[in-house]
C-alpha cells in the first residue's frame, strides 16, 4: 500500500474518532482536556485537515477546507440535539475553521515551495 493509500485510512479514523467524540453524551476524558474546549477542537481538525491534503494531493486546498469546515458545522448541529446533552457552540466552529485554515496555509505554502500546482 502506497503512501496515499494509509493517509487515507489514517483520515477515516482520524474523522471518524472526532466526530464519535463529538457525539458522545459523556466522552471520556482525555489529557489535552486540560487545555480546554477550543484547544482540542483546533488539534483535531488540524489533525483532519492535514490528513485530507495529504491524502488528495491533487485536490484544491479551498475544498478540502471547504468540506472540512461543513463537518465541523454539522457536528455542531448535531450537539444541539437535546438528547445528547451537549451545547452547539459557533464558537467550537470558528476554532474548527480557523486550524483548517492555517493547517491549508502551511501546506499550500509548502507545496508553492517546492514548486508544485497551486491548489
């Protein structure tokens, strides 16, 4: 298997922990909980969004960020659902968008460095 290949399996997990987490009535806790709320949605959707540019390297960075910043609003959505117990927050959303953002940044920086088609 190729190098695509376990980036893609690797941002299937990726996504599919994040949004189990999100969805939980009471997940667990974990260490980066100390930091706060925003922290680990931010380390989370960076998380996602450099698995995604990695897997699709042929993809436009703009839809990447896109459709990942579409997950991260309907996950909010979903948490308004009342028998979930748990607050759908813009605020998760914006933190969500703006790790996409600069995560998308830092890669279409990289890939113009080393001379590779602007996405």
């Amino acid at each position: 298997m190729n190098r695509t290949g376990l980036t893609r399996i690797a941002l299937v997990v990726a996504v599919i922990f994040a949004v189990t987490m999100a969805l939980l009535p009471k997940p667990p806790h974990l260490p980066i909980d100390q930091f706060g709320d925003k922290v680990g949605h931010m380390l989370a959707f960076a998380t996602i969004a450099l698995l995604a540019a990695l897997s699709f390297p042929t993809a436009r960075l703009f839809r990447i960020g896109e459709r990942l910043s579409f997950l991260g609003a309907m996950i909010e959505v979903l948490q308004s659902i009342p028998s979930l117990h748990r607050d759908c927050d813009i605020q998760d959303w914006i933190a969500d968008t703006l790790a996409i953002a600069v995560v998308l940044l830092v890669v279409w920086s990289v890939r113009r460095g080393r001379g590779a088609r602007l996405n």
